[in-house]
C-alpha cells in the first residue's frame, strides 16, 4: 500500500494528463490498478484467508482488465 501511496503522490505532482495515469511505476504495469490488487492477494495470503483470496483474484480480473482496456483505447486516440 505503501507503493500505491506514493503512485498517487507522483500522479499529482505530475500533469495530471491520463498518459501520467497509466504510467508504469517501478515497472509495474498500470500500477494504480495493479497495487491495490497486490495488497489484497498479499494480505489475504499473509491471512491465510482462501475466501479473500478468491476475490482479490476476481478482482485482479475485473480492476486490471478494464484498466489495460481503457489504457488501450486513450492510447489509440494518441
């Protein structure tokens, strides 16, 4: 969480553009979507919590997925 705080920290220090949005951070791949995902599995694991696990995994598909899309298509109009 720590990382994703600090993603939002050199989002609003930068431009405030959407390319600034789904910019990589420490080669993360969209990272605003990512790291929050990776605290959820991360903490679920730490929990050993299955059920959580589960939903952070459904939610890695739907939060990253939708991202890389929306990436995809602003990008296109570039």
């Amino acid at each position: 969480m720590l990382l994703y705080e600090v993603y939002w920290i050199g989002y609003f220090k930068s431009e405030k553009e959407m390319k600034n949005f789904y910019r990589s951070f420490f080669g993360i791949p969209v990272a605003g979507a990512t790291l929050p995902v990776l605290a959820v599995l991360f903490i679920s694991a730490y929990g050993k919590n299955l059920l959580l696990f589960a939903a952070g995994l459904i939610l890695a598909v739907g939060h990253i997925g939708i991202h890389l899309m929306h990436k995809k298509e602003v990008t296109s109009h570039l």
